[in-house]
C-alpha cells in the first residue's frame, strides 16, 4: 500500500529515512540536521499511533492531543475514519499551556496510510513522518486485528493464524526495529530539555488469558508482550523505556459482535468493576506514560481491564 500523507503547508525540510533489504529502517548518516535539533527545542512532542482511525487508537490519539502533542495518525483502510480522529484531535487540544506544548507552539494533527504489516509501506510511513514532523518522541504500536470468524482451536486454519501474526506481530516488531535505529542514530544530538522517546504496546489480557475459539488472537498478544520485553532490555541503554498496556473488555467496533456475550459476563462478575472499557480508559494510561511519570519503569504492564487479572476465590 502506498503511504498517502495529508500535509499542512508548512514544513521543515529533513535528512530522510533510508530503508535497507530486510525493510529496516535508519535515518541517513544517523545525524540530526540544525534545523531538527531547534525544532526539537520549541516544537510540540510528537507521538505516532497506529491504527488510530477507530477505537482505542482514536481514544488514545485524542488523549494525547489533550496534552499537546502532535499526532502522526497512521490508518490503513478508513481515510474517513482517519479524518474523523484528526478532527477529533483538533476538537481536544488545549488552548491553554498544557506540559508537552512548548513556548506557545501549536500542536499539529495529520494523517498517514500505511499498511505496517509491509515493510514498503512502514518504510513510506517513517519517511513521511520524519518529512513532516522531523522527530518521533512517542511511539505507539496499537494497529492489530481480530480472527474475521471464531472458529475451535483444532478447527483454525493456517490463513488466520498468518493474517494475525503479520500485522499483529510483524508489523510492530520491525516498526519498533526501524523507529529505534533512528532514535539510537539522533539522541546525543537532541536537546536536553526534549525528553527521551517512549514505546507503547497495546496488547491484551488475551496475551494470558486462553479463548479456544480465537488461539491465533491469543497467540498474537502474547508474542506482542514478549516483544515488549525483548525491546525494553534492548534499548535500557539508551534511556529508551517500552511498556505494555493490556486494555480488558473495551468497547469498539471489533467487540461489537460480541457485545451481549460481554454484558451478561460482565454483569455476572467477570471484573470487578462492573463496566465496560473504553478507548479514553486506554488513552489515558498511555497519556500518563507520556508525561514520563514512570520514569524508573521499563518493560512494565500496565492493565487496563477493570480489574479482570485478579485472581479471586
């Protein structure tokens, strides 16, 4: 798929990404031009949501424009649904000063398709993000999909379980690769007071929680969780914190089908606090990471379910 941006007027001329064979990822001769590293300086931070056209993506792009960041808001199939998150954005973002605006600059929402299963298209997407805004200072991995049908564990076929692993799990993986290499090349140039890049995974409590009638969901979430932990130990060393927010039962389209399944469960108990999630609950955890109130925590889970991993007798 070809990355479709929807540019402002203004923007800042900067050194392009260069994807290698394996669809990796650097920024040319690893080294910030002048005019990024001041940018850095009185810009908004700037954070890339994936699959931010619906549901708790949106939820938590909206959230984040709250604070005054810039979003970069990646979609694959629904430009409208896109559009609509921008609006979104645009609605929520303060007027004020809020923490993550800097010297009254105003925060800037734009859109990106891009398919972050395929390298061509995460190397299109890195490329046009990087063009408009420059820096990336919050990346979120929250594109994924559902099984199209529920079908028994020894029933599943080999094209389901294919189509979850390589956007659920490919795609992230080596967008964290390439945005992390890129990190690694600038982050002694950047400016002191410009903070230092986070990582969000968006998992599930299905990374643990076992459902025969969708394995290759279950699968997918928990090789997301490991891969919160591979990247954490890998990038300590840089500053560089990843976590991993697990939402619970949220409302989206994608439990709609679901959802009469989910209100008796839930009024039977299933969580402690008895309501469904929703995408802002999600938001606002991210929106905290964020804020870097946990700077001493990497590798960290932080569950957004109601309650749910409770173990209760």
């Amino acid at each position: 798929m070809f990355c479709a941006v929807l540019r402002s007027n203004s923007r800042l001329e900067r050194r392009p990404w260069q994807a290698n064979a394996s669809g990796a990822t650097r920024a040319s001769n690893s080294v910030l031009s002048v005019e990024l590293i001041l940018a850095m300086a009185v810009n908004p931070q700037v954070a890339l949501v994936t699959g931010a056209s619906r549901g708790i993506g949106r939820g938590i792009a909206t959230e984040l424009a709250r604070l005054g960041f810039s979003i970069a808001i990646n979609f694959a199939r629904s430009q409208e649904g896109a559009l609509e998150c921008k609006r979104l954005c645009e609605q929520a973002a303060p007027a004020g000063a809020p923490a993550a605006l800097k010297d009254g600059a105003t925060p800037s929402f734009e859109v990106f398709q891009a398919d972050i299963s395929k390298a061509a298209d995460r190397a299109s997407l890195l490329k046009a993000v990087q063009e408009r805004f420059g820096w990336i200072d919050l990346l979120v991995n929250n594109a994924g999909v559902a099984p199209t049908v529920r079908v028994d564990l020894l029933e599943a076929g080999e094209e389901s379980f294919d189509r979850l692993m390589t956007i659920n799990v490919r795609g992230p993986y080596f967008l964290t690769q390439a945005v992390a290499n890129f990190w690694i090349g600038g982050l002694k140039q950047r400016p002191e007071k410009s903070g230092t890049p986070k990582i969000v995974n968006i998992s599930s409590v299905s990374a643990y929680a076992p459902s025969v009638n969708r394995g290759d969901y279950c699968m997918s979430k928990a090789a997301l969780s490991m891969m919160t932990q591979l990247y954490a130990a890998r990038l300590a060393e840089y500053g560089i914190n990843v976590y991993e927010i697990r939402p619970g039962i949220v409302l989206t389209d994608m439990t709609g089908p679901v959802k009469e399944k989910y209100d008796g469960m839930i009024s039977s108990g299933l969580t402690p606090l008895s309501r469904w999630g929703t995408p802002e609950d999600v938001g606002r955890a991210v929106a905290a990471i964020a804020e870097d109130r946990f700077p001493f925590s990497t590798g960290e889970v932080i569950n957004v379910d109601g309650g749910f991993h409770i173990r209760r007798l």
